[in-house]
C-alpha cells in the first residue's frame, strides 16, 4: 500500500498541495476503515456488512478534494475561518455527490453522507439522532474522530492514544454507546494493531475503491 501513497506523491499531473492532501487522506481514510471493520466484527456483523463498512470507511471523506482550496489558507481572520468551517461542512454533500454519480449502493452512500451526526442530535448535516442515524455511519463517527485526535493538524500537534480515549470518553454523548464499547474493547485488546499498520495494511477491497482519490484529484 505505501507503493501506491508514494505513486500519488509522485504524480506530477496532480498539484503539489492537492498531491499531499490525497496522501494524508487516503491514510486517514485506510485507518477510519480498518478499525471500523474491527468494531463491525466484535459487534458480530456478517461479511457483507463488513465489506459495506470497509468502502465506506476508505470514502468518507472523499468529498474534502473539493473543498481543499478553501481550507489551507495562512490567513488568520476569524471570518474566513467561519468561511472555512461552512466549506469543511459541505464535504459530506460533495461525498455524497461523488459516490452517487460513480452508483455506488446507497446503504455506503447515507452512511458516508452522516458520518458526522452526533448521537445525540447535535452534528451534521441533518441533525440526526440517535438510531435514527445509520448504523455503519455511527460506527464511521467513532473511527473518524478518533483518527483525527491522533493525527496532526496545523493547529495542534497529535494526542497520543489513551489521551485522544479520554478526550472521547468525556464527549461520550456523541457516540452510540454500544459502538463506543465494542470501540473500547478493540482498543484495549493485545491485538489492537499500530497506527502504522492501520494506515498502510489494505486489503484487495479496500484498493479497488482508492483509484477514486486519483480520479477526483487529477479532475481538480
């Protein structure tokens, strides 16, 4: 898998900043989707949820390609941070947009568009709560948020797991306690793997759906 990040580095049809942006979110999205099928299998879903959960895991946020040009910016002014923030929220439409153009199933199309619904009715982009958002997109929520806890943002510099655990476990209303537990015991398991290997280790499956990154950037 690290051969295809690097190819994605290498290729000059694409711009430099979008180049580095598609590398540091097919990571991301690698690592969203392989905890999310650890999670599924210790809630004892069947294989064809797992499959379903594992591609939508590897596009959440494929839809964050076209809002880039709005979100890297050096400006510090408060309102174009508000600006920023209102692009960063139109990535789940754009997600939603791109995968159904491309007629991928809708069951991976609602989950990928409400990865960001908090539990308890207070994300987006409708406002869901509680079971009434999809089962894989309550799953997605926990797996995304963690990754962005330990990863690096220009911003602040990455927590380290059982501190990006804390921090969950205080804003725990968010999350659908029965996938934030089966989350915990994953988490907590001999077994859990590093964050290195979640980030590069793809399955078959899981490749398949990443030339979409390569498409959607060299459109750009």
């Amino acid at each position: 898998m690290e051969n295809y990040f690097e190819k994605i580095l290498q290729n000059d049809s694409i711009p430099r900043q979008i180049r580095e942006t598609v590398y540091s979110e097919m990571r991301h999205a690698l690592e969203v989707s392989n905890i999310a099928v650890l999670i599924s299998k210790e809630l004892g879903k069947d294989e064809k949820f797992c499959d379903d959960i594992a591609v939508a895991g590897v596009l959440h946020d494929i839809g964050k390609l076209r809002v880039n040009r709005y979100v890297y910016s050096d400006d510090s002014d408060d309102t174009l941070v508000v600006e920023q923030m209102k692009y960063v929220r139109m990535h789940s439409a754009y997600s939603r947009d791109i995968l159904t153009d491309e007629d991928y199933p809708v069951n991976i199309i609602e989950a990928v568009y409400h990865h960001h619904e908090n539990y308890d009715g207070s994300g987006y982009p409708d406002g869901l709560k509680g079971n009434n958002i999809p089962e894989m997109s309550r799953i997605l929520r926990t797996c995304d948020v963690f990754s962005a806890l330990i990863t690096d943002r220009s911003y602040r510099k990455a927590f380290d797991k059982k501190t990006a655990m804390a921090i969950m476990i205080d804003e725990v209303e968010d999350y659908d306690m029965e996938v934030f537990l089966a989350f915990q015991r994953v988490f907590h398991a001999d077994d859990f793997p590093e964050i290195e290997k979640l980030q590069q280790d793809a399955t078959e499956l899981q490749m398949k759906h990443f030339n979409l990154f390569e498409k959607e950037a060299v459109s750009f």
